[in-house]
C-alpha cells in the first residue's frame, strides 16, 4: 500500500523533482554557486526562521500526542543554535552587510514560503502544519542525499549538505512523513493543497537565487 506521503509527493510533480535536481542544488554539491548567488539565496532564507518557529510552535500546540511534541522541540533547538549559527557565519564569509540583510527585497517566492507557514500555523490543524514541514524539509533532505563525497572545501558547501544529510535529520524527516501518513488522510484534500502548494514554492524559490539585480 502507497504511503499518504509518496502520493502526495507524487500529486506534486514535476516540482518536487525539479527541486530536488535544481541548477541550484547542483552547483551547490559541486561547491560552484557564484557569491552573489549564494548570498541572495543565504539572505532570503535565513528570513524563513521566524515564520519557520511560528509554524513549528503551531505544530507542538496542535499535536494530538505528547511523544511527537517532544520529537518537534527537540528541532525547534537545532534550528535555533545550529542552523542558525550557520547563517551567521556565512553572511560574514560572504561580506554580506547588516544593511543588505535588512533592506534586500523580498523575493516573490520569499512573501509566499512566508505566508504559506503563517497560513498553516494560523489553521489550527496539526495536518496543515505537518503538511508543509513534510515538504520544506523533505525536498532539503531529498537533495541533501544526492550528495558525494568527497565535499566541497568551503564550509558554505559543506555545512549547508550536512546540515541536510546527517542522521538526526534523516530520522526528522521520517517522522514528518510518519506523522503525515498518520493524520492526513482524514484531511486528504487540506494537506494536498498544502503541499503541493508549497512544493511549487520550494521549486520558485531555488529559481529566485539567480534573480541578481542587474
């Protein structure tokens, strides 16, 4: 028997794999995305945080077990030391300014990954909130297991893939799927608009890295 989540993975193509095989993803593996690139993208991201740990919160408040609220908390930590910590680091790599991180423009992508995540942490139902952790991490982990070493030298590379392949995640994101397969076919139709909806996001916003100004 299909697995929820494989069918909604399945309902989502082709942007889950274009995702996934992105010009983006691969240059980063092969460590050759350009500066300019990898800030804009750096700087777009680390803007999901907030939203991120409002939909995380969403999830913890809405789980109808206790045991999935702690395997939740336990990320809402990793991303706020490690990741976190991450970007920070990159941005001074990078020369990337206070200034550019507070007045780059959002992306069209950007406002919409954003209002994604508040609009399923505002739902009020764990299988929305579910829905779209499911896809802003699986896709990240999807590719994140394409990866070969040997690793590019750069810890902007290489930090980026093993933040998105190591064991813990792994097993993260399996729970999300769990957790999917568990309580979304009592809301089948929710969680595919959520999903697919967020697929085409993840897909637009690893498009949107190459937006350069001219």
């Amino acid at each position: 028997m299909t697995r929820f989540s494989e069918e909604l993975k399945r309902a989502s193509e082709p942007d889950w794999s274009q995702a996934v095989g992105h010009r983006f993803v691969n240059e980063l593996l092969a460590g050759q995305v350009s500066d300019a690139v990898m800030a804009r993208y750096l700087v777009q991201d680390h803007r999901f945080i907030d939203n991120f740990l409002i939909l995380l919160g969403a999830a913890i408040s809405h789980a109808d077990k206790f045991e999935s609220r702690i395997v939740l908390g336990r990320f809402v930590g990793m991303i706020s030391n490690d990741e976190n910590d991450y970007f920070l680091r990159s941005f001074e790599k990078l020369g990337v300014t206070e200034h550019e991180r507070q007045h780059q423009p959002d992306g069209e992508p950007t406002r919409g990954l954003n209002g994604i995540m508040l609009e399923a942490a505002r739902a009020g139902s764990y299988a929305a909130a579910i829905s779209v952790l499911a896809v802003v991490e699986g896709v990240y982990l999807d590719w994140g297991l394409t990866a070969r070493q040997p690793y590019p030298q750069s810890f902007l590379y290489t930090e980026w893939i093993t933040l998105h392949n190591n064991e813990y995640f792994i097993s993260f994101v399996e729970f999300l799927r769990r957790e999917l397969d568990r309580v979304g076919p009592g809301s089948a139709a929710l969680c595919r608009d959520y999903f697919t909806r967020s697929v085409k996001l993840e897909k637009a916003f690893f498009d949107d890295a190459y937006n350069l100004p001219a």
